[in-house]
C-alpha cells in the first residue's frame, strides 16, 4: 500500500488533470485554497480525520456537473481504490464530494465533522475578494451580464439554494454569496466568513454607487 504522502501527490495530479477544463476559478487554485482553509478549520476545531479531509478538499468537485458529464463518485471510488485508500475512508470522501453542494440547501449538521470542515472551506472560497473575483470570471466564462438592472434585487429570481443560474453575476450575490456567511457549520468557519461577508457588502455599495452614477438613486 502507498504512504499517505504518495497517495496525496497521486490525487493531486488527477485533480489537476480533471481540472484543466475548468474556468480558473474552478481550477487547481481553487482546489489548493480550500485545502489549505479545510486543514486550517481541522487544526483550530481540534477534531475530525485529516486524511479523510485533505482527500475530501482535493477532490470535492470531481465530476461537477457545470463543467463535466462524468460520474464523480464512481472517479472517486476509482481512483483511491487504486490506492489502496480503505474502504471507510473513499466513501467518507464521496459523502463529500456528494454533499457540498450549495444546491443541497441546509447545513449538514447530521454530516460527519469532515464533510462540515470541508463544505465550510468550499463556502469561504465563494466569499470575499477571492470570491468576488471567482463570481465575475464565472459570469463572463458563461456569457453572464455583469447586471441585469430590469430585475429588482429585492425580488430575487431564485429560491435560496434552488440552483446558480441568476440572472446577473451581482444578482448572484443575492441569490447565494451572501447568504454563506449564516450557513458556516464551524466556529472557526463562522469567523472566516464574518470578515469576508462584510467585504462584499462593501464591494455591492461601491458597485451601486458606480452604476447609478449621475442618476437620482
């Protein structure tokens, strides 16, 4: 059987190979992010199983159906099954990559700690900075409006959760973004995502500010 350092570098180079289709900010970038955060969220919580967690984190959006027709759990059973990775721990990491989805709705209480570490770190990475620029290189790789000014922002398209095809990039914000920040299952999640939440609600007024500009607000 493989160490668990040669079963790391294993996935991480299939990942990045499952990746290459991606827009970039689905990429391998993405996928190091929410490594780092999902281990950081391990570290302070001070419970959960770090490999089940590094597994989950690099290969959470195997088989994302924006981007690819193919069955991510069945890649996932594959390929650790090849590794020799048992049995408890592939299925933990296809619970995550099953369930991190925003389109499932409500926080996972009933999950295991990892899928929870590791949905909150995917969840962070929609957020802030890094997620206002993820959200707008979305919105243009799919041929998005930047904003669609005909449908009022306070009567969002969607239901919360019920899918990611807004209307605009920033109706997105209203549609999903902002609403992460209520949906963190970790303290250590919860913090992050205070501080990243409060920067995009500056960014949106700034945003209002510049698209009204010269007109009676």
């Amino acid at each position: 059987m493989k160490s668990e350092i040669e079963i790391i570098e294993e996935v991480t180079r299939f990942v990045k190979k499952a990746m290459q289709d991606h827009d970039s900010g689905h990429g391998w970038s993405h996928i190091e992010r929410v490594v780092r955060v999902a281990l950081h969220i391990l570290d302070c919580e001070g419970r959960g199983n770090r490999q089940i967690v590094e597994l989950g984190a690099l290969m959470h959006d195997v088989g994302d159906h924006k981007f690819a027709a193919h069955d991510g759990p069945a890649e996932i059973r594959r390929v650790l099954g090849g590794l020799g990775v048992s049995h408890e721990v592939t299925e933990e990491v296809v619970n995550i990559n099953e369930n991190i989805s925003f389109s499932k709705g409500k926080r996972p209480a009933t999950h295991s700690i990892e899928l929870q570490i590791v949905q909150d770190a995917d969840r962070l990475d929609a957020m802030g900075a890094v997620g206002i620029a993820r959200a707008f290189n979305y919105g243009g790789f799919k041929g998005n409006e930047i904003y669609d000014p005909r449908v009022r922002i306070t009567d969002p398209p969607l239901l919360s959760g019920a899918s990611s095809n807004s209307v605009s990039t920033v109706h997105h914000f209203y549609d999903k973004l902002l609403l992460l920040r209520d949906l963190m299952n970790t303290g250590t999640g919860a913090k992050l995502a205070e501080e990243r939440h409060d920067y995009m609600v500056r960014y949106l007024d700034q945003f209002f500010r510049e698209w009204n500009a010269g007109t009676d607000m």
